[in-house]
C-alpha cells in the first residue's frame, strides 16, 4: 500500500519554526497531514492542550499553510493514528540527541502495529537547535524570539508571561 496519508505527533508547547520546517517537508511527501497534539506530554506544558491547538493552527495560517489538520489526542499514538487512517506517523530529527528516543519511540510504535510507518525529516541546519524549550526560556527572560517561531507564538508566550 502506497503511504498518502501522515500523522505528525508532538507536543507543541509552543510550536517553533523547526516544527514548521518538518510540516513543509512532511506536506511535499503526502497529500494529508494531521498535527496531533498530545493532551498529555511527557514534561509538564506551559499551554493547555487547547491552547496548544489554537496557537498551532494561528501559525500555520500566518505561514501560509493550508489543508494541515490539528487535532489533540490522548493515549496510545497508533490508536489515534489508526482512527484518523492514517500509515505514517511523521518525527522530526535535530542533532543527534533525538536520535535514541525516536529509534526506540519508532520500534515501538512497530510492534503496536507494523502496518503504520515511522518516516524521519531531517531538519534545516538553521534549526537543528531549535526547540520549544529554548524559545520559552528565551521569551520569559525577555529574549527576542522573531527568528525561532511566528509572531503569534510570540504573543501567546507574552501573554503567558505577563
Ligand atoms: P515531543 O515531546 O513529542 O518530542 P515536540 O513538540 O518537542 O514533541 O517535537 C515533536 C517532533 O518535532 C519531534 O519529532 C521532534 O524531534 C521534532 N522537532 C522539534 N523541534 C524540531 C526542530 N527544531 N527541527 C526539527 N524537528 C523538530
């Protein structure tokens, strides 16, 4: 079966230019791609989920990305992935230090179900240092963060700070 369809999982709290890099590559690749923002992530988020969902659509519409779904999940990847269809689950990769979590992520989502694919992109070299982390570290000490995520992430990180 031929793979037109992905699923593109993450946290997003917030979403940065490095995620949007992975989307417009991801969107060269397949003709649907749903962002699915995880209700709950490992590391505590600064946003909801809702929040999350909303600043994420914002900035993909300020970056002139259309047809990209955001929806929230919670629980099991492979089953969201299953109930929305979808064959491939979409990561991103920045320097090496994802590397180990993807590769055991990836497997495991194999052994849950062989038939949904993991597919890696790899990232600008601009932003393969990138990372919602540092953009929220950088923001709440005043930083200017105009080159790591769009303008309305920087509004919903400076209403959060207020
Ligand atoms: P998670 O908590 O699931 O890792 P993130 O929102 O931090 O959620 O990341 C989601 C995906 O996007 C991961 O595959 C991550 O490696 C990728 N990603 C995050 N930041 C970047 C970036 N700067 N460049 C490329 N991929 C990235």
């Amino acid at each position: 079966m031929r793979l037109s369809n992905a699923i593109y999982p993450g946290s997003f709290d917030p979403i940065t230019y490095g995620h949007i890099d992975i989307v417009r590559r991801a969107t060269r690749l397949f003709d649907d791609l749903v962002i699915a923002v995880v209700a709950n992530p490992r590391k505590k988020p600064l946003f909801s989920v809702t929040e999350r969902v909303r600043i994420t659509e914002k900035a993909l519409a300020e970056c002139d990305i259309c047809g990209v779904k955001v929806i929230a999940y919670d629980g099991l990847l492979i089953d969201c992935a299953k109930s929305h269809n979808v064959q491939a689950i979409v990561r991103g990769l920045r320097a090496n230090s994802d590397f180990d979590y993807e590769f055991q992520m990836a497997l495991t989502n194999r052994d849950l179900d062989s038939d949904i694919e993991t597919v890696f992109f790899m990232t600008a070299g601009c932003y393969s240092f990138l990372s919602s982390s540092i953009v929220k570290e950088v923001k709440r000490f005043g930083g200017e963060i105009k080159s790591f995520a769009p303008k309305s992430v920087e509004q919903a990180l400076a209403h959060k700070f207020e």
